[in-house]
C-alpha cells in the first residue's frame, strides 16, 4: 500500500500521534498465558511471559501498574525478546510508566526494527515526528510510515483511514488500509468495515459485517475484564 510522502506534514500530525499514543499495548489481544502463569514463568526468566505479564499491567491503565509493566517489559528486552524491545521504546517515547527519554526510545525502537519487531517501524515514524525530539526528520518518518504500511501494521493501516476518513474521502478508496486495521483487532475500523459491508445488497456481506460488530464487541468487553 502507497501512501503520500507528506503525511506527517499534513494538519492531522498532531491527531495522527495522539492516536497512536492511545492504544493500550503493541500486542496485547490475544494472550495465551493466565495472570498467574505469566507471573510464576516471568519470574523463571522466561521473556515471552514478561512480555505478556507486561501487556496484561497495561490494560489495567494504573499508574502505579504500568511502572511494573515498564519494568518486565525492559527486562524481557535485555534478553533479547524484539517485541518487548518495540514495547520499552514506545514507552520511552511516550512516557508511559517510566521517564520520557527520546534517546532510550531510539535505542531500543533501532534494536527491535533490526529484529524484525511487529509495530517497530510505526513507533519509529512516530518518535522522528515528535516535535519534542531533537533528533526530529521529517523524511525518516516518512520512510518508516511507509514501512509499516507495506507492512501492513494494524495501527498505521488506522493512521490513513482516519486522515482520509476525515478529508471525506470515499470508503471504496480507502478499503485496503480499512481492513488491514480491522484484522488488527481495533474495534473502531472493525465497525467502520461492518458499515461498509452493509451498504452492499449481499446477504453474505451483511453476515460479514454482523461478525464484525460482534467481535468488535467481544474485544471491547474483554479488556473491561478485570
């Protein structure tokens, strides 16, 4: 998907990295581990739990809580874990349970984008947009957007349909990048997608968009979970 090299030049730059800012963890959808069980094998050494452990903190949306998630989420980064590595630099970039510390942010959002990390290039795009950064360019973050969109990241998908979206754009124009955020697990482009599938006469796609809100609901109701 190709998208114009002025996006973050637009007026929606502001919106665009507070969006982005507002989702609870890179991957914290589907959890295969307990509370319980993450807790006993983080505290083993394992990485993945630490991370899961980490993700679970943030959903809680607790202060004091995401200090902890921080602090599994850096730890499962030193031992190497790309995601947990994509995590700890989005949390330095935006201040969430540790210190905003632009330069930590870079560190470990270069480390987890050479690993291969899911969300590395969006959180990269997003740090060389921050006007607070002093290491701010435009181009790099153009570059990485870009990356993420071929990558076809959840998050960056939502970026575009949102600015097209609010330009008035036709829906039909924007349906790639609106399905690829909707199979991201987002609620707000699942639905948007079922309001798509609607407008067509087939009962097959009426039935699509059903499931749609459906499990735009289920997501919804399980991060309420306590």
């Amino acid at each position: 998907m190709r998208y114009v090299t002025s996006f973050f030049k637009s007026l929606w730059l502001s919106l665009i990295i507070v969006m982005a800012s507002m989702s609870v963890s890179l991957h914290a959808d589907n959890l295969p581990l307990s509370m319980a069980d993450a807790i006993k094998d983080a505290r083993q050494g394992n990485a993945n739990a630490m991370l899961i452990l980490a993700n679970e903190l943030l959903q809680r949306h607790d202060q004091h809580l995401d200090k902890d998630a921080f602090v599994w989420a850096l730890h499962a980064a030193r031992l190497g874990h790309p995601d947990a590595a994509a995590l700890s630099g989005r949390l330095y970039r935006t201040g969430r349970g540790i210190t905003k510390n632009y330069i930590k942010a870079r560190y470990w959002l270069n480390i987890a984008s050479t690993s291969g990390a899911r969300g590395a290039s969006l959180e990269l795009a997003l740090l060389y947009a921050d006007h607070g950064f002093n290491g701010r360019d435009i181009k790099k973050a153009n570059i990485y957007f870009q990356i993420a969109l071929n990558k076809t990241d959840p998050r960056a998908c939502l970026l575009v349909v949102q600015s097209k979206y609010r330009r008035g754009t036709e829906p039909s124009l924007f349906l790639p990048e609106l399905t690829c955020a909707a199979h991201g697990n987002i609620p707000i482009a699942m639905r948007m997608l079922a309001d798509v599938l609607d407008q067509t006469a087939s009962p097959q796609s009426q039935a699509k968009a059903a499931r749609w809100r459906l499990d735009a609901e289920i997501i919804e109701q399980s991060r309420l979970l306590p």
